[in-house]
C-alpha cells in the first residue's frame, strides 16, 4: 500500500462566501430556511467533489459549520444553557441563538461568549459547564452529513473535535467543580455519535485534540487516557487522533499511547519531531505527517516537505505513513486562481503563494512524490515547485539591502526612551497642561455610510484625489469641532480615512501585497482579509502625518496622532515564512519609528500606537511566552523610542485578561495605556493595582460594543471604583474601545456623559 493523503479541513465559507450570504440573508428574513440549507449544502458538495476529483484519501466531512465547530458539539451533546430553553424546538433557531443571542417573540437571551480558536485567529464559542452538567445525544450532525456525503458517493471522514479539547475549551460557569471531570458524563454521549457513525458505515473518524500541544494538567491527562480507553472498547472505527498548533513535545508518549489508529501531527509548527514521534509509536499505529501548512498561504517547498517525509520513512513503511496538511485548511483563503488583480498582488508574489484549493493538491503531489520517484505528472511539478521556490528566494522583491542594513544597525538604545517615565511625564504635564482625569477616545469616530462610500468611490474612480481629500478634510473638521464642543481634553482626527487599522498601513508600507479575495473565516459569518507579508518591509513615504497635521490646525487642543502598532500588524498579517517572525516585527517596528518621529517633527505632541494583538500572539506554551513578549515588547519600544520626553506615548488594548502579562506590559513603557474595563466593572485593575503600574493608565468606563448611552452616574461609579486602586493622578478617562462602529447620536451623547464625570471626579 502506497503513503496516502489526509485533508484535516476544507474551508466551508464558499469560494465567494456563499455560506456569510446565505446567512446573513436568512437572518434578515430575505430567504427561507430552505434556502440556507441549500446553499450550505451545495457548498459542501463541492467541497467534497473537489478533494474526491483531485485523489484525497482521507476527505473531511463535519468540517462544515454554520457558526463554529465547538458549537455544533454543544449542540450535539446538549451542552445547551438554561436560558435558551425556550427555543428548543427549532435546532437552527437555538443554534444561532446561542451563537449569537436571539431578541425576537418576547424572548430576549445574550449570547454565548466567544474567544479565540487557540493561537489563530478564528473565534469559537465557549462551550458553558454547570456543576451538574448533563448531556444528552440532541444531534448528530457529524452522521448527518456523513450520510450525505455517502449519498453522493463519497465515503468521508467525519471530523469531531475531541472529548477533552472540547471540555478544556469550555467554561464553568458557577463554582465548586472543575470541568474537566465531566469527561465521565460526556463519553457516553461521545461515544453515541460515534456508534452511530459507525452504523451509518464510517471507517475512519478524525478527533481533533489540539490541547495535546498544550501544557496539561495531571487531570487532563488522565482524562486523555479515560476518554480514548473508553472510545477505543466501544467502537470499530479507525480513530484518527489529530494534533495541531505545535510539537507534542512531552505529551508525546501519551498520544501515541492513547490506542488510535493513526495519529496526525503538526509538521510546519514542529518539523524536528517527526523522527522522534516515529520511533515512539507502536507497531499498529500510522502517522500522517502535517507538511503542507494550513494556517499560511505561501507554497508548499516540496524539497523540504519531501526530506521530512523522508525521515519518517527511516522509521516506518510507507503504509504506515500519510501526508496531510498541518491543520484544517480552515485557516486559509480558498482559491488563487482567483486572483487576478495584477496591482494589489503583483504575479510575481502570486507564483509563491498557495491557498486551500492548490493545498490539496500539493498534499497529493508529495504523498505521489514520497512513494517513489513519482508520476510523470508529479515529477513535473517538482521541477516547477523549485523553480518557484528559488525564485522567491531571490526575488528583489523580497529582499531589500537597504532595509537589512538598517536591521542590523539597530542598537539597545533605540528602544530606550531618553529619560524613565518620571521624568518624562513631568515634561508631558508642562508640555500638555491637562487637568486632573484628562479626557480623550480610542481613535476612530463613526464611519458612516457616506464615509465609507467616499472610498469605495474613490477606489473605483468615481472621486478624483483633490475631491476625496476634500471630503475627509470636512469630516475631520466635523469631528474636531464636536470633541471641542464636547469638551473633550486630547482630541483626535477621527480614522475616517481608514478602511482597516492594518489594511490602511499595509498599503503605504513596501513588502504587502493583498488579495481581492482571500477571506478567511474570523467568527460566524464575519471573514477578514489579511494582508500578505512577502518582502522586507520599509516605509517610502509618511502615512498618517497629513491627516494629524490638518486636524491639529483647527484647534489649540492637543491632537493625538493615531498609528497600528508592529505586533498588530504582524498578527493581523500572513507572514512571510522566510525567516523568522520577530525579524519582519522589527523591521514593521522601524517603519512605525519613522511615523512615530514625522509626526513629532509635523508638531503632533501626542501619539499612540494601538498594540490590540499582544496577547493573541501569546505562544501555546508557558516556556515559549517569554521569548515573545520580550520580542513584541522589543518592536513596541523600537517604533515608540524616537521622540523627545515631552512627547507622550500612548498604547491602546481592547481586551481583559493582563494578569499573566502585566510584567511585559509595563516594560512596554507607553506614557498611557488606555485598555478595556467597562464590561469586567474595573475588576480587571486589579492586575495592574498589585503589579503598581507606575505609568498612566485609562481605564475604558463605557462598552462602546453597545449603542446604549452609559449615564454619568454609571461612569463616575467606574472611576470611583478605579481611584480605589489606582492613584487618581495617574488616571485617564476614555471609551472601551474605538467609535467606528457606533452611530453619531449615542457617540455624542455617551462622551458628554463621560466628560461630565470626569468633571464631577475633578471636584
Ligand atoms: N485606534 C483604533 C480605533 O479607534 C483602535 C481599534 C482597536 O483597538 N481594535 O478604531
Ligand atoms: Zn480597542
């Protein structure tokens, strides 16, 4: 028997997001129930006859979702909260209920919260766990379309993410137990979907345990073993006990322990381990190889996936062995060919690039390759993937010599300001004369529909230059005017000229290319459409210092310049794989020096550099977390370290959870911090309050997730609450968050509020 191959996941948003439409249609009440399940149907039709036609062993089902993968679970097993009760007889109904609340028939229910798929950028929904938790079979989705796939012809694999990840994914939502002692109620539930597939006729079933390259606990080790024991006495399936995001490292001998049939791993992550998995693994178990990356989209380097490949084979007979890609392919655009804008993706950046559909094929092509010396076909694609290969790797594109140069020159002391903080605000004070608990936002204002219609126009050509500028320049005087008469301290442009917080930079900065349709799914129905990352980045000219410059000159009110952060930018991006991460960071890092200095010199007094994707980055592992904070705090201080003392910086983070990276946060040495607070009550200063963050900080004091207009009783509640820990000298006051996705109306109204209690805690 020949290597096969083994697809973990195929993209389910369509190749022209049938699926966001289809939903988003039906959730307006354009198209009937019908509709939305045959359009998702036809998308996994084609999903499944592409992979069929291009030879995949190992083709996915239950890899479609219409929400999310660990939802679809809940609802399989019934994990389903208390307050939904009244929608349990439409399954589709609740689905989206719990994904994304239902207020509608008198009934009003939030949603489940939701947080991000491990180290990606994908969001799933918390699964909630009550103390006396119980499950009970209430779909079976994954025999479902299993069926359907069968009825088509097609014998797949159902994919299911896997008992333990599933419960060390979730939450407990009152106190007194730990969740992962449910496995022993949610096996038997488990283990129903699998009978059932098995009667249905699967052969194989896919169990996603991506928590293996996670640091565990003895209890979820324990678990492991538990759940796979139990698993393996109750059914005949072939259990494809899969792995992703990393090496196993030392959960290494518990996975190959756990009596699957094959077990996958992450290559791309985790090259160096194959051999030493090879050799662990008992005589009865397979291995498919995770070569071909699913989280980016450059092409596969056949050469080295083949030398890899090789290594397993030292250890194991090719029948033992599939090659696959490192994790679903979820994570990538679907389709190159369709892209065929030549300006935004010059096709010399095209030729090195690979989506989920050509992912596929490179999966074939290696397994065909790794057997022997390969087809025709196969051999021919070799020669072209080494053509390819080396011309990136010699591009001009991608290598800039000045930019290198600058890299290495770059010395411990430009990420150092000139003076420690206490000297530096001293100055800022002089500099700025703020009042006790100054006032200010997050950076954007409303972007309208007008707003936004400005640039498509001008995209398309509909707006010359002169008459797009025109039109920001008055939405910027608008925006000015407002905060003045608000009575707002720090005030700012507004971002009416930016599409996307990394998008709008990526564009001015040399070494970013972008798709026309290289969506990816983010959550639901939402996809984003990340930049590409394929050369050494430089700035060629100043990005924002216009915009800042002509607000500043409607006011004597200090206006603060507004710049995305190297790590958000890094984060948001597909990144060259090249060379390593912390290396194009530094490079973006350098570019946003640069503005950070222009600004300075065009007069702008106050700057801040949004940082919202820290701790998104954050490595799997605790032993890995160091050496990136260290790196991200590096970048951050390189792009904020060029300016005088007067000049203040500022950092803004939309999130809650500082506890574990407090330290870092304040090595990051922003002037101010603005960060989130309003939905935690406060309670998130805590973290900062015992580490005694010495700088400036701004607790958010209203959600601006919500267009409900927060009181000003409310607000100088939160502000009372944070003088408690904080000392008042060192506060700022401010919003959650950006404006941009609010109305005018509610924004004004909830800045008067806040200003006025601000006023109040002055007195
Ligand atoms: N300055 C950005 C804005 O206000 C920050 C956005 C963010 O934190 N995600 O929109
Ligand atoms: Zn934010």
């Amino acid at each position: 028997m020949s290597i096969r191959t083994n697809i973990l996941g195929y993209p389910r948003i369509g190749v022209n997001r049938e699926l966001k439409k289809a939903e988003e249609a039906y959730w307006a009440g354009k198209i009937t129930k019908k509709e939305l399940l045959d359009a998702a149907a036809q998308i996994r039709k084609e999903n499944w006859q592409l992979q069929k036609e291009a030879g995949i062993d190992l083709i996915p089902s239950n890899d479609f979702s219409f929400y999310d993968q660990t939802l679809d679970l809940s609802l399989s097993v019934g994990a389903i909260p208390e307050r939904y009760n009244a929608l349990k007889d439409d399954l589709l109904e609740l689905y989206f209920a719990m994904a994304h609340g239902y207020q509608k028939n008198g009934i009003d229910v939030t949603a489940m919260e939701m947080t991000k798929w491990f180290d990606t950028n994908y969001h799933y929904i918390v699964p909630e766990f009550t103390k006396d938790q119980q499950f009970k079979l209430t779909y079976n989705k994954a025999a479902s379309e299993f069926a359907e796939a069968l009825a088509l012809g097609i014998k797949t694999k159902p994919v299911l993410v896997g008992p333990v990840t599933y419960l060390l994914l979730g939450k407990e939502k009152e106190a007194g137990f730990n969740r992962i002692e449910l496995i022993d109620r949610l096996l038997p539930v488990y283990i129903e979907i699998l009978k059932e597939l098995e009667s249905k006729g699967a052969e194989y079933v896919q169990i996603d345990e991506p928590s293996l390259c996670t640091d565990l606990s003895p209890e979820a080790k324990d678990a492991y073993r538990k759940a796979f024991d139990a698993i393996r006495k109750a059914t005949r399936l072939k259990i494809i006990l899969t792995t992703y995001f990393g090496p196993l490292a030392d959960n290494a001998a518990l996975a190959a322990g756990l009596g699957a049939d094959i077990l996958h791993i992450d290559l791309v992550r985790a090259p160096e381990q194959v051999g030493s998995i090879a050799a662990l693994l008992p005589n009865d178990i397979s291995l498919s190889l995770g070569v071909v990356d699913g989280r980016n989209i450059w092409k596969n380097d056949f050469r080295q996936s083949l030398d890899i490949i090789e290594k397993a084979k030292e250890k194991l007979d090719s029948s033992r062995l599939l090659v696959a890609t490192s994790c679903s392919l979820l994570h990538s655009p679907i389709d190159l060919d369709a892209e065929t804008d030549d300006k935004t993706l010059p096709r010399e950046v095209k030729r090195w690039l690979s989506f989920a559909r050509q992912k596929v094929s490179e999966v074939v092509t290696l397994a065909d390759l790794a057997d022997g010396k390969g087809s025709y076909a196969a051999q021919k694609a070799l020669h072209e993937n080494k053509a390819d290969i080396q011309d990136r790797r010699t591009s001009a594109l991608t290598n800039n010599a000045e930019v290198q140069k600058r890299l290495e020159a770059v010395t411990p002391e430009m990420a150092k300001r000139n003076s420690p903080f206490s000297e530096r605000i001293r100055q800022q004070h002089e500099a700025l004369g703020l009042p006790l608990f100054p006032t200010t936002t997050i950076g954007s204002f409303p972007q309208t529909t007008e707003v936004r219609s400005w640039r498509s126009k001008f995209k398309k050509g509909e707006l010359s230059k002169d008459e797009y500028i025109a039109l920001l320049k008055g939405e910027i005087e608008k925006t000015i005017r407002i905060q003045e008469e608000i009575g707002l301290d720090v005030l700012v442009h507004g971002e009416s000229e930016r599409n996307d917080m990394v998008e709008y930079f990526g564009e001015q900065l040399s070494g970013f290319a972008f798709t026309r349709n290289g969506w990816v799914q983010s959550y639901g129905s939402r996809c984003v459409k990340p930049p590409v990352i394929y050369g050494d980045v430089s700035r060629p000219n100043a990005m924002t210092v216009d915009w800042a410059v002509y607000a500043q000159s409607l006011t004597d009110k200090p206006v603060k310049g507004m710049l995305t952060g190297p790590v958000t930018i890094l984060q948001w991006s597909f990144v060259r794989n090249d060379q390593p991460r912390a290396l194009t960071m530094k490079q973006i890092a350098l570019a946003i020096r640069d503005e950070v200095t222009d600004l300075e010199k065009a007069g702008i007094k106050v700057i801040q550099i949004d940082e919202p994707a820290i701790r998104e980055g954050l490595p799997l592992r605790k032993v890995d977390r160091d050496e990136y904070l260290d790196k991200a705090v590096e970048a951050f201080r390189i792009s904020a370290s060029g300016v005088k003392d007067s000049t203040q910086i500022h950092t803004h983070m939309c999130y809650s959870q500082f506890n574990d990276i407090i330290r870092h946060i304040a090595l990051m040495d922003a002037d101010v911090i603005t960060i989130e607070c309003a939905r935690s009550q406060m309670n998130l200063l805590g973290a900062f309050a015992e580490f005694k963050y010495p700088n400036e900080i701004g607790p958010g004091v209203y959600d601006i997730h919500s267009p409900r207009v927060p009181s000003v009783q409310e607000m100088v509640e939160l502000l009372r609450k944070a003088s408690q820990v904080i000392n008042p000298a060192q506060l700022w006051v401010n919003p959650d968050c950006g404006l941009k996705t609010r109305g005018w109306t509610e924004t004004e109204a909830s800045l008067r509020n806040m200003v006025q209690a601000a006023v109040l805690m002055r007195k």
